[in-house]
C-alpha cells in the first residue's frame, strides 16, 4: 500500500504534521518495506488553498491509497476521497509509528 504521511521533517522519524496543506513534506511510504521518497510541499506558504491545491497534487500522482495527517480541511478530504483515497486524520508521532499503527488498523479490521 502507498501512504502519504504529511511530515514536518523529511525522514520516517519526522512527526506528522498537523496542517495538511501547509506542512512542508509529504513523504510517500510503501507500507510493505518502509521505503519511501520525500516530496517538499510547494505550496506550504500559500496563503489559501493550500490545502485544495495539495490534494490535488497528491491525487496526480495516481499511486496513493490513503493519507496521514494531523489535520485536514473538508475541501481536501472531498477532493482525496473522490479519487478513492483514504483520508485518515489526527494521527498523532512519528511518520513511522502511523504507519505501523495505520497497518495494525487495516489488519485488525480485515482490510490490509
């Protein structure tokens, strides 16, 4: 599964961020092996919209299947969730904690 985690740092030790279209990475992980690449956010200091225009680039990229954040608007959610990408929001820790966290979710509801 391909996740996007909203990052205030560009590792998997980064604490997910609490504003999803202002926090400055995304880091998209394979849930499988933990590897992942790191995407700054270009439009972390935009001053509205941010949010829309961020969902609109992770849906471009045609591989996620859901998204960590602390938070998110109902705009980005809408857009996320119309393009069948799961929108999971006050995650709190490390990108890699909410990873794993995220999968042991998944699993124990029968859906991984």
């Amino acid at each position: 599964m391909k996740i996007i985690a909203v990052a205030e740092g560009e590792s998997l030790d980064s604490y997910v961020a609490d504003d999803f279209g202002h926090a400055p990475f995304f880091l998209l992980v394979d849930s499988d092996t933990l590897d992942y690449r790191v995407i700054a956010n270009e439009f972390m200091d935009s001053p509205s919209g941010a949010g829309v225009a961020v969902a609109e680039a992770i849906v471009s990229l045609g591989c996620v299947d859901a998204v960590l954040t602390g938070g998110i608007g109902m705009h980005g959610v809408q857009i996320l969730q119309k393009a069948g990408i799961r929108v999971f929001a006050d995650e709190d820790g490390t990108v890699e904690e909410c990873v794993r966290d995220f999968m042991r979710r998944l699993e124990r509801m029968g859906d991984a």
